[in-house]
C-alpha cells in the first residue's frame, strides 16, 4: 500500500496575520488561537482601555486649555524663573501616546470580533505601561501647577456637551456588536448577566445625560443679545510684544474697543505698563543691568526704564508661535520697541475715542510712592488728556480719595455686596462667571467683563449667555466670529436629542436580534445538510470564523472521528488540517 502525503492548502488571511502580527507578534498561523483570552491578558486589556480613556480627557483638556496657554507658560515661568513654552513638549507626548494608545485598542477589539486571544506583546505592555505612568504624573503636575485650570472643562462643556453627547452615543452603540457576540452567542454565565448590565446602565445613563446639560446657546435666536465688545489684553499679544505701543496700535486696528493694561509706578512716581515683577522676562535688563536683573521694576527710576529693549524677547521667544508669519518690516518694528508709559497709552486711547481698563499694581510699603500711587494715575490721565469717564481701573480701593473715577472689582460678589460698595462693573475670569452669575448681574445692572477669552468656542458661549464684553489677548481671532458658532432653539435641541436616542435603541435591538437568528441559523444549517448528505470531503474549517462556525466546527471534527472509528478501514486515511482550513480524506492511495 502506497500512502500518498495529501497537499497542504493555505488560505491566506492578510488581515489577520497582520491584526495578531502588531498587537501580539504573532505572525505565523499556528501561534494564532481562539481560544479564550487569560485572565492576565483580559486584565492588560483593562489597563489599555483605561489608558486610552484618561488619555482622551487628557487630550481634551489640552485641547480646550488652549485658551490660557500663555497663562501656563507664565505660570512655569513663576515658578522656575526661567521663561519656556512647556506647551509644546506636553503637547508632543499626548499627541503620540494618544494615538499609539488608541491604534492598539482598536487592534484589540478587532481581536475580540474575530475570536482571536488577547496576548498583548512584551514591548507593547511597557510602552501601555509608560504611557500611562507619564499622563498621570502631567496630571498631577498640572493639578500643583495649575490647578484652577481643571474649571475649563466644566465651562468648555456648556458649549461642547450636544456633541460629545451624540460622540459618545455613536461609540456606545458600535459597542453593541461585541457585546451581543460576547452574550448572545455563549452559554449563559454571570459575567455574560453583569457585562450586559453595565451595558445598559451606560446606555441609559447617555440616554438620559442631555437632562444635565446647560448650554447657553440653546435658545431662541431673537433672545440672542448684541455682540460682546472685545477689550485687547495688553494690546495683541500675539501679534506684538504685550504693553507696548505697537501692540496696542494692532489691538485698535483688529477692532478692539478697549485696550487694557498692567500699571505699575517707578520710583519717580512715572505710571508704566509692565505685567510682570521683574523686567527680566520682557526686557534685556540682564544685559542693560546685570546686577539688577531680579529687583523689583517700580524701584527703576523712569530713564533706566525707558533705556531698556522691550522687543528682542518677542522675537526670541515667539510665545504665541505667530512670529514666523511676521513680515520683515513688523521683526523691525517689534525688534526696536520701549517700555510704554501709560500717558503714551491713555494718549492713544483718547485718539482712537477708545477708553481703557487699568490692573494697577501699587506699589511696596518700603517705595516711595507708596501713599500717594493713585495721584500719579491721576496726573497720567490729566496729561494724556482723557475723559475719567473712559479709563476704568482696579482694585477696588481707595474710594474715598478717588471720587468720580470709574472703578471694577476683580472678584466675584454678592449683588448685595455689590450695592453696598457701589459698584457698577466688574471684571471676572471666566471660571469664577456662570451662566446663572452673569444673568443674575445683568438683571441687577450690573456690567461684566471676562478674561481672558481667546478662543471662538470660550467667546460664542459668553455671547449667547449675554456678557457685554470681554477681555482677549487675540482681539485679531474673535474679530472672525460675527456671529456664535453655533446656536438652537430648545425644541431643536430637543427633537435631535430624542432622535438620536430612537436611533441608537432601534441598533442596538436590531444587532442583539441579528446576532441571536445568525446563530440559530447557523446551527439549522449545519444540522440540515448533516442530516441530507454527510460527507467528510466537503467539510472546510477556517482559521478564522466567528464564534458560532468555531462551535460547529468542534462538533464536526467530532463526527469525523466516529465515523473512522465505526467504518473507514485500514486502507483509508482522513487528514485534518484546521489550520490550513481543509480536511484531506484519501482511500486506496487516492486523494481528495
């Protein structure tokens, strides 16, 4: 008897090879298995999803802190007492652990569907490992650092929530289709009970989100009030250097109102505009006088001051990354800039029939002008010729020397605080500024500006929740906004909201339907063409099958075997090849 080796066929599964080759490196058909999953790797699996989850809000929130990342940068600058843009090498890392993350996880769950073992390779797990450890120690530096800035979320919510809303219900739902396989299509288990749970409790609570939800740009669009006026911060920070006069000019032609600035007194009673304690940041004081670099600016008399470069950092630095769009001409302009005084300012203001808001800074008990800062103001605003009714400063002190002169508190208060002081504005950062805050001053006529306000989304929501005006150290962005980037009615709202939540439950029961027929139909095919004609050549077990073929096919190999040991004779052979997705049935030295 001649035994004949049956031929070896190979179906090729570029897909799968290449799924089970990067997750896992398993690139050969036999490493592959369908078997279930370890607890083990079911556990890195946890900590991938886990990862790409923190990863997104980590991502989110950088994406809406946008708005301040100059107030980060400052804020380092604070602390370390060197100037440097930490923005860019945060941004870097999240960009490219969010993405080697999230390719991953979708490798994992592509896994999951086509019945393969979760076995994470070794290089993978410490890079999920790292990943993970760098984004939650940027947490908990921001938190130190930055901690007030974790309020952005909640107020980026009010203008971002319908559409992380209907985000998350679409991604919930294309989650229905893994877990109907897992349930539908297995024995019945607690895990199977608790895992479909947790999935409807998710699904109802996303149903339901929508009630939490206030956003004040849903509203009727006649109760939409006037466009908030735009106060340049410092000028145009991003297009000069910050409190110079070239700054404030851009400020102007960009379509600011109002121009605001940081007043601080030398120790020859001149106001100049300088926001921070030290001139090192903005100046070449380090060059000018070395010695002096680290003492406070109000103890320089007014010529030093005015001797020193308050442009070159600019260009240095490019903190607002909009130096490389600069032409030649505005490097040269930038580049032979001076301390502003604020008569220059006021002067500038009174021109353009602008009017101002002054953060003024006193001076030390230990300067001289300690007692008598709010006269040099005065004498600044005499010379520059300007209206007291158009120059606004803070804090709110020294009332009673200062009679007739326009005054905002940078605090958040009471209205009857408010009354009691007599104040008519105030002048609030944007996180300390609810909705519910802001109507409640408004109904009290009170005014409000926020700061700082620089991106369109921040601007839109503050429009539609009807502040007067705002603060922006992008007075040239907001100038593109000429109306909110989005508003709807409550109706609207409503009737997109209940059509999503119809649509996502209509899928979700369609697939927990579909996946329940297919695989009774599979078992009624299999035990159909059983029953009519058996025959062990025209058997094919595939590599890669969904879970019900994979259940069928044990059972078919089964027969198989019952039937060689009740009656094939010697003479026969029956090769199996699983792998190869064939089974190879020879009989006196024939193959089929």
């Amino acid at each position: 008897m001649v035994k004949h080796q049956p031929l070896q066929v190979y179906e090729k599964q570029v897909f799968v090879s290449f799924v089970t080759g990067i997750y896992g490196c398993r690139w050969k058909r036999y490493q592959r298995s369908q078997d279930e999953s370890s607890r083990w790797e079911c556990t890195w699996f946890i900590i991938l999803s886990s990862s790409f989850l923190l990863l997104l809000f980590w991502a989110y929130f950088w994406l809406v802190a946008r708005n301040d990342f100059n107030d980060f940068n400052w804020s380092v600058y604070n602390r370390l007492g060197e100037w440097r843009d930490e923005t860019i090498p945060i941004l870097a890392s999240t960009t490219v652990g969010f993405s080697y993350i999230t390719f991953l996880l979708i490798l994992a769950l592509f896994h999951i569907s086509l019945g393969q073992q979760l076995n994470l390779y070794w290089i993978h797990k410490i890079g999920v490992l790292a990943t993970l450890l760098t984004t939650i120690s940027g947490v908990i530096s921001v938190d130190d650092l930055w901690g007030d800035e974790w309020d952005i979320l909640i107020v980026s919510l009010q203008s971002t929530a319908p559409f992380l809303h209907i985000g998350a219900l679409a991604t919930v739902t294309a989650f229905s289709w893994l877990v109907a396989g897992y349930v539908v299509r297995r024995e019945r288990s607690n895990v199977q009970v608790m895992v479909l749970l947790i999935y409807i409790l998710i699904l109802l609570a996303l149903y339901l989100a929508p009630l939490t939800f206030t956003c004040p740009c849903i509203m009727d669009r006649h109760s939409l009030k006037p466009r908030p006026d735009i106060i340049g911060r410092r000028g145009a920070p991003m297009l000069a250097p910050e409190n110079t006069m070239l700054s404030f000019n851009r400020a102007l032609q960009h379509g600011a109102s109002s121009l605001e600035a940081d007043v601080t007194i030398s120790v020859d009673g001149v106001p100049f505009l300088l926001r921070d304690r030290t001139l090192r940041r903005t100046t070449d004081v380090s060059k000018v006088f070395p010695s002096r670099k680290y003492e406070d600016a109000s103890f320089f008399n007014w010529t030093e001051i005015r001797s020193l470069n308050a442009g070159q950092w600019f260009l240095k630095t490019d903190p607002y990354w909009t130096v490389g769009a600069l032409l030649a001409k505005d490097r040269n302009r930038i580049g032979n800039q001076s301390v502003c005084s604020l008569v220059e300012m006021l002067r500038l203001a009174a021109r353009a029939n602008s009017s101002a808001l002054l953060n003024i800074h006193p001076p030390p008990p230990e300067h001289p002008r300690h007692r008598s800062w709010f006269m040099d103001i005065l004498w600044a605003m005499q010379k520059a010729g300007i209206s007291q009714k158009r120059v606004t400063w803070t804090p709110d002190t020294d009332r009673g020397r200062v009679r007739g002169l326009q005054q905002t508190a940078n605090e958040k208060l009471s209205v009857e605080e408010i009354r009691h002081r007599g104040i008519t504005s105030l002048t609030l950062h944007y996180n300390k500024a609810s909705n519910k805050d802001i109507q409640e001053y408004l109904a009290n006529n009170v005014s409000v500006t926020v700061f700082p306000v620089n991106a369109p989304w921040l601007y839109s929501s503050l429009w539609c929740s009807g502040v007067p005006s705002v603060s922006s150290d992008a007075p040239q962005v907001l100038r593109k906004v000429p109306y909110p980037i989005w508003l709807m009615s409550q109706n609207a709202y409503n009737f997109i909201w209940m059509t999503s939540d119809l649509v996502s439950l209509a899928i979700v029961i369609g697939i927990f339907c579909f996946q329940k027929v297919g695989m009774r139909v599979c078992f009624d095919r299999w035990r159909m063409s059983g029953m009519q004609n058996y025959n062990p050549e025209q058997i094919m077990l595939s590599a890669v099958t969904r879970r019900c073929s994979r259940d069928v096919n044990i059972m078919k190999e089964k027969l198989i075997f019952s039937e060689l040991n009740n009656g094939l004779s010697s003479t026969e052979e029956l090769s199996l090849y699983p792998e190869n997705g064939y089974v190879r049935y020879s009989h006196g030295g024939l193959n089929h």
